[in-house]
C-alpha cells in the first residue's frame, strides 16, 4: 500500500470543462489549483487527472508537506467576515430595515436568491 492510498482522492472537487485553446477536455482539482490534464475525452482527462492527483499526493506524503483536505470534509462554521464600503453598508443596512430584517437575514436571503 503506498502513503497516496491513505487519502481518498475521489473525495476532492474536480471539474471537466472543454478546451478551445487546446482543442481537448482540461480536467482540474478545485483543492489544487496548480494541477490539470488535458485529454480527448473527458473520462480521460479525468482519469489522467486522479493518477497525477495520487502521485502528487504520495510525494507530498513522503516529504512530510500538507496535503489539502477536500472541501467536501472542510468543517464551516456558518460565519465569515466581510468589509464593504460604508455607503453599501449603509444602503444595505436600510434595505433591511425596510423589509423588516436584520442586515444578517437580509444579506443571507440576497445571498441565497443569488445562487
């Protein structure tokens, strides 16, 4: 068993898009940006992707660097800070008000509608 089987890799963000540039699908690691793999099909590109993603790992392992946790295990806390200019703040802020709600439900009800 070799240290990369110790990490699920199928537990990372992956995304296969087409490429135009290259004429080939480009498969990607949302965890780590810096990889990719380009190939005809997208089940090649993928595929390539998670054996590259495996060796990257396994050496990362054995030089005892950090290997990124996937986002789907990440615990959230449910909080992040966020600056914004005082007259958006101000205008969100009255916003709010106007439909009776705090700032935090109005901006997490905008938020949600967005996605």
């Amino acid at each position: 068993m070799n240290a990369a089987s110790t990490v699920d890799i199928t537990r990372y963000t992956y995304r296969v898009t087409w490429s135009a540039e290259d004429e080939e699908y480009v498969a990607t690691c949302l965890e780590l940006p810096s990889l990719s793999w380009l190939a005809d099909t997208q089940e090649d590109a993928l595929r390539g992707l998670r054996e590259l993603l495996a060796d990257v790992i396994e050496d990362m392992l054995s030089n005892d660097e950090p290997v990124p946790e996937p986002l789907s295990s990440r615990a959230y806390s449910g909080k992040f800070n966020l600056r914004i200019g005082e007259q958006l703040h101000r205008r969100l802020a009255m916003e709010a008000a106007q439909e009776h709600l705090s700032l935090n439900q109005y901006v997490v009800r905008r938020l949600t509608s967005a996605s």
